[in-house]
C-alpha cells in the first residue's frame, strides 16, 4: 500500500529526459500505487488546453494509461500551469484540486499544495499571483490567439529568472508563520508541498505540537517523489 506525490517536472519539448523519466515513473512506480497526487508545475509553462503541442498528448496518454489501470490521479495547480483545466483534465483522466487540500491516509491526516502561497515574503510574486488569478485576466488570456499567449508566456518565463537573481535565497524560500498557520489551521501533522526546489524532511516544533514539512524536489537530473505507506513517509529520489 503506498500512494506517490510528485511536483516541480516542469516538463517542455526541451528536456526530453525528464519526459522519458517520467514516463518510465508511470509505469514502473506510480502503476503499483493506491493514488497518485501530483502538487503542480507539472509543466515548463501552460498557456491554455487548446495549446496542440504533441507533449501535451503524450503526456495526457500516459496519464489516461494510468487512470485506466485504476490508480487514480490528482492534481494541484503550480505557479507555471494554474491555467490547467477541465479540458486536459478529461484527455488524461486526472481530477483537479483546490489549491490547498486535506487528505487520510492509511492514518495519517495531510495538508498538500505546491507551495507558492507559503512564500508570503516574496510580495512581488504575491501581487503578480493575485493578478493571474483574477478569472477576468484569466479568461482575456485565453481568448488570446496561441502565439500571442507563447510569446507573453516567453516573456513571463524571461521576466522571472530575470527577478529570482535579485531576489534572496530567504525570500524564495518558504514563510515560517505561512507554514505554522497552514498546518494549525487544517489540523494535520505532515505537509507537503513543492515549488521552492529545496528538497528535504523538515521537523518542526509549533504551538499546536509537532508536525513535519516535507518538500519534494524539482525533476532536473533525477527523480524525486514522497512515497507514503501505512508504516512511514519518504522522500525518495531515483534516477531517470
Ligand atoms: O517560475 P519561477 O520558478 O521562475 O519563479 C516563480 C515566480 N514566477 C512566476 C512566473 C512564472 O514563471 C511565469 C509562468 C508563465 C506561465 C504561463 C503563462 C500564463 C499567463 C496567464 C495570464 C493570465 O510564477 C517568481 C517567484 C519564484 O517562483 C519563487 O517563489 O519569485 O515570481 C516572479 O518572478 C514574479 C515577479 O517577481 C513579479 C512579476 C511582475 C509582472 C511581470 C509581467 C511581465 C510579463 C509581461 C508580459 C506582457
Ligand atoms: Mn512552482
């Protein structure tokens, strides 16, 4: 018994390894498993179901392949593909999230997301979210023609590593109060979430008692995935 969170792939025709090891984590690992949540950034960048990239199909096949076999797929929207939907969604045979969710399992009670809105320091990034997730915005993107949304999404994507370089370490990274008010507020005892690329098992001691934060890796080289089981919770990494 175990169920599988990924986050942080990032997928794009430009790393086709990371597609391979992906591919490969569906049907080598994720097909044994109870469920599979993946906690966004799944990839490079969305601009829209309508976007015909072969990639996309690819990947909706596969995960419709795994759907099938009867391991059922969530998902959680990342700061790179919040605009994600229901169309896609069907393709691949994988069920939406809100952006924070309480699950239990074997036991155990966890808070997942991917992370971004922990990072309550990095008010820029706060403020560009608030944007993007107006659903007028959203919905003025959408009606954009397809190379007019790849072209902002570039500059987006341009804009972005251009900031992080200024940006510190420390305000990239999570927000101790975001963490401590997430898992107070929702009861649980485990959180896990992406976004930040630090993997790591962070124990924690907080007003309310102990808890544990754990982060998933981005996929750059290797693979990185919790695996949760009756008997424990593991941050496990693998080669492509
Ligand atoms: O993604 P990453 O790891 O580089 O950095 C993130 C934050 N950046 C982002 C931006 C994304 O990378 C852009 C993705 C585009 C995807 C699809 C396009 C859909 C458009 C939909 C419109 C409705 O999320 C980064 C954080 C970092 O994580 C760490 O947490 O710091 O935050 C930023 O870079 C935000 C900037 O600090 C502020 C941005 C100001 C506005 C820029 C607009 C420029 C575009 C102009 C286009 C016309
Ligand atoms: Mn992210």
């Amino acid at each position: 018994m175990s169920t599988l969170f990924i986050a942080d792939l990032h997928l794009s025709t430009q790393e086709p390894a990371i597609t391979a090891g992906f591919l490969r984590f569906l049907q080598r690992e994720a097909i044994h498993a109870d469920a599979l949540y993946i906690l966004g950034d799944l990839f490079e960048a969305w601009i829209g179901d309508d976007d015909p990239a072969p990639l996309h199909q690819e990947i909706a096949t596969a995960l419709q392949a795994l759907h099938q076999a009867g391991v059922p797929c969530y998902f959680i929207h990342g700061n790179r593909d919040f605009l994600l939907g229901e169309r896609f969604a069907k393709q691949s045979g994988l069920t939406l999230l809100p952006e924070q969710q309480v699950i239990e399992l074997y036991g155990r009670r966890l808070l997942i997301m991917h992370g971004d809105t922990l990072c309550t320091d990095d008010q820029a990034y706060q403020e560009f979210r608030r944007k993007v997730h107006h659903t007028w915005i959203q919905k003025l993107f959408l009606a954009l023609p397809l190379r007019w949304r790849l072209k902002i999404a570039a500059k987006m994507r341009a804009h972005s590593r251009q900031t992080n370089q200024q940006k510190s370490v420390a305000i990239m990274d999570v927000n101790p109060q975001a963490v401590e008010q997430a898992i107070s507020h929702n009861k649980v005892q485990w959180l896990i979430h992406g976004h930040t690329h630090r993997p790591a098992v962070h124990s924690l001691v907080l007003g309310s008692g102990q808890a544990n934060r754990v982060v998933l890796g981005a996929w750059h080289t290797e693979g990185s995935m919790v695996k949760v089981t009756p008997e424990a919770v593991e941050l496990i990494t693998s080669p492509f």
